[in-house]
C-alpha cells in the first residue's frame, strides 16, 4: 500500500504562523516621502491607524513611523529640544500643532539618519515576519516583493493570523 | 475702562495640545495581571487595538504592551530566545500559537523587572501627556485620578486632538 501525502490539505491545516507574509497582507494605506505631511498625520489620527508605512518616490519602502513617534512632530520646538520643559509651561504655548506640519513633506520630517525599516519579502513565513517586527518594536512591517512594497501587515493583524486555528 | 477676559471662551478657543488629558481619556479595554493572556491577544487581535493597558488587582496602571510587543508571547520558545532562528526554520515547526498562552495569565507573561509604565493624571496638561508617550514610544498612555486608572488615551488620539482647531 502506498500512502500519498495531499500537500494542499496539510498547509491548510497548518495554523497561522506556518503562513506566508503574502498571505496576510492588509489593505493598508501608503504614503511616499513627498506627500504632505499633514494629510498623512490628519490619516493617522482620523483612521486610528497604529502608524504610518512610507515608501520612497519609486515606491521603496523608506520608513515605518510609529503613531507615537509622530507625536513629535505636533509638539511645540522647545518640548521636541527637552520634553522634561512638558510639564513646566503651561498649555497657553501650545499654539497651533497643525502648523508645525503645514507646507511640509514627510520627508521633512524624517531625521537624516533613518533607524531600521521593518521589511519582510513576501515568501518569509510569518514567524519570521513576527521576529522582525517584535526586535524593532514596531505596530508595521512593509512586505516586499522584487523589492517593491507588496503590502503591509500590522502586528495585530499578525496576531490575528497566529491565533486562528 | 477695565478689560475683563472671559475664561471659558478662551479655553474653548485653544488647540487641541491646549486640553487636559482627562478631556480626551477614551472607551477602551483595560486587563488585569490575573485575566488570561490567550483572551487578551486575542481582544488585541480580533479588535485591533494598538496594544493592551494592564492593571494591577487593585486598579492601578501596571503595564502598556503594545502590539508589537505581543508578538513574543506567539513565538515558539527557540524564536523568543534566538530571533535570528526564525529565518532559518522551517514553518512546520510553528505548532499552535494559541497553546503558548492557553493556562497563562497576563502576570505569566510580564517580564520580571517590568520597564517604565507611561502614565499622566488627569489634570496634565496634553502637550505632558504626548512628551511622555514619545520618550517610551508608547501607543497607549495610562490616565490616573486618584492613583487610580481613570481612563487611556492612545497615540492616534492624541495626535486627533492636537490637530481639532
């Protein structure tokens, strides 16, 4: 007797971590370094979004910036320079946090140096995507394929996957 | 002639950095260190929400996990201990993601030296609340009155806030 092994079925038994990046790509919303800065904040906080995927001109990824990380850029100048000055001035200086973003790209606000970009090919199995993402600490990780952003998977949607059975 | 200013229309008048955090404290789930740990990445998941505000049994802020940083807990064990492994596995060995967490709580979980807790009172002004949230890279921030959690406010809320004209 000859026991044949249905490859198909097996995969599909496999549970979520034996997935692909490919397979839990999310509808996720992309912006490039020149778009403005305030739209792609004003998303952030009217989506809830859990941070901000951006990818070059070509369509590279360049950069994951956290939602907390953007927080930066609606503080006044002097609370960027020593937020231990946060809670010693009062709130009247607080001026106009949309103003600090008006007329400015992305990638004006991008530090020179970038950290890290999460990215993950599209074929990487998602334990290896979850390993990436937990090292950086980061709520996105851009899936590439030939070197163009494929999708995005955020850790919770990477959760999700992990824990259906 | 003496000119008298009305308070009230000028605090109405302020941006969203000039609020207090008690006036932008959100509906969102809190856990405890005793609830289970396989409901609460699951809540994370199936609700995907930026991370996970533990308290302690007596209502006290305890952590802020954030998504990301849930990704350890579905790990196998040899991934948790050598992330470089995860490349070089085959999925096979994912094995079932929920059963590293079935029987745990989220005490189980913590590490045992826990790091910073992000909290602000209620009264802080919101310009406090974001430097705080920016030096931890925190998407979720505690709310206290009483040294007791009064509500959360995440990251993208924050940044909703500041930018309300």
């Amino acid at each position: 007797m000859i026991c044949t092994v249905d490859e198909t079925a097996l995969t599909a038994r496999t549970y979520g971590l034996g997935m692909r990046a490919e397979d839990i790509v999310e509808d996720f919303p992309v912006v490039r370094t020149d778009s403005p800065a305030l739209d792609a904040v004003r998303m952030v906080a009217d989506q809830r979004l859990p941070g901000l995927m951006v990818t070059d001109t070509s369509g590279k990824p360049y950069a994951v910036l956290a939602a907390a990380d953007l927080l930066r850029f609606i503080l006044p100048r002097y609370v960027q320079d020593d937020p231990s000055l946060a809670g010693v001035l009062g709130s009247s200086t607080a001026g106009h946090a949309a103003d600090n973003l008006r007329g400015k790209t992305i990638a004006d606000l991008l530090p020179k140096h970038l950290t890290h970009v999460p990215v993950a090919k599209a074929a990487d199995g998602t334990i290896a995507v979850a390993a990436e993402m937990l090292q950086v600490r980061s709520p996105l990780i851009a899936v590439t394929k030939d070197g163009k952003l494929h999708g995005v998977i955020t850790a919770s949607r990477l959760l999700a996957a992990a824990l259906e059975s």
